[in-house]
C-alpha cells in the first residue's frame, strides 16, 4: 500500500538543532490542523545532512475536524436583512444580495482552519471587494447599512 506523502517545507537552516526543527514542525502541523500522535518520535529519513526529511504519525486537530464538518455540512444560516432580498446560489458559499437601495451584492463565504472568511463583494460581476472579515456579522453589516458599502 502507498500512500500520498504529504510534505511541510520549513525554512531553517541544515545544522539547526534537532529540537529546534522539531518545534518549528509541530507550530507548522498546527496551522494546517493536525498535531503529531502522542508517544511517537520523529524519524530521520535519508542521509543528506543538507537536506533532512522527518517523519512523524499525525492526527487532526479539533479545528481541522470542525473545518471538515463546515466545509462539508450544511451550508452556514444567512440571517434576514431588513428591507434586502438574500438569495442562496448554487455554488455553495455565495448569496446574490439586492439590498433596500436596489443594489447588488455578492456575500461569499470560505471556511478555513483558524477562522472562516465572508466577503462582500460589489460592482459590475461583483469585481469590488466591500468587506472581508472572519466575522460574519460585519460582512453584513454592510448589507444592512449600503451607504457604508460605497466608496
């Protein structure tokens, strides 16, 4: 059985200590959601110095787990908005927004590790970014308010 190798690059020097690069590695595994198992060692793979290769068994984070699960799962509630008409695309994670003013909007949202993305989008084809933010409530502010959308 083979398996797909998956592979941080860290930027460190060759002769870094081995401690070093083993913590550089764990804080690298964390930001893309996983950790190393507990009790396992890293493995030295190959023997050119200058260019190391470890190996260690990892394990989703709880943050990994839960992108999964909003990346795959329903797609997130879009509260009413006085006086805009919110309609859901087919694209998962876009709505068409005409607000109260008759104005378009594209509200589009990106689940990731750490915090989901919602953006707003304006113009012609929704080419102007308004408002990117990992709280979805500002994103909407500025459907709820138009006059802060322009500018």
């Amino acid at each position: 059985m083979c398996a797909t190798a998956h592979v941080i690059r860290l930027d460190i020097r060759h002769d870094v200590r081995q401690d070093d690069a083993e913590a550089a590695a764990a804080r690298a595994l964390v930001k893309t959601g996983f950790r190393p198992v507990l009790g396992w060692t890293w493995t030295e793979v190959g023997a050119d110095a200058s260019r190391r290769r470890w190996r260690i068994a990892i394990e989703p984070t709880a943050d990994y787990l839960s992108y999964v699960e909003r990346r795959y799962g329903p797609r997130p509630e879009i509260p009413a908005i006085d006086g805009a008409t919110v309609t859901a695309r087919t694209q998962r994670g876009w709505w068409d927004v005409t607000t109260s003013d008759g104005e378009r909007y594209a509200l589009t949202w990106s689940p990731q590790i750490g915090g989901d993305r919602w953006t707003v989008w304006g113009g012609e084809n929704f080419t102007r970014l308004v408002r990117s933010t990992t709280d979805q409530a500002k994103a909407l502010f500025v459907l709820r308010h138009p006059s802060h959308a322009r500018g």
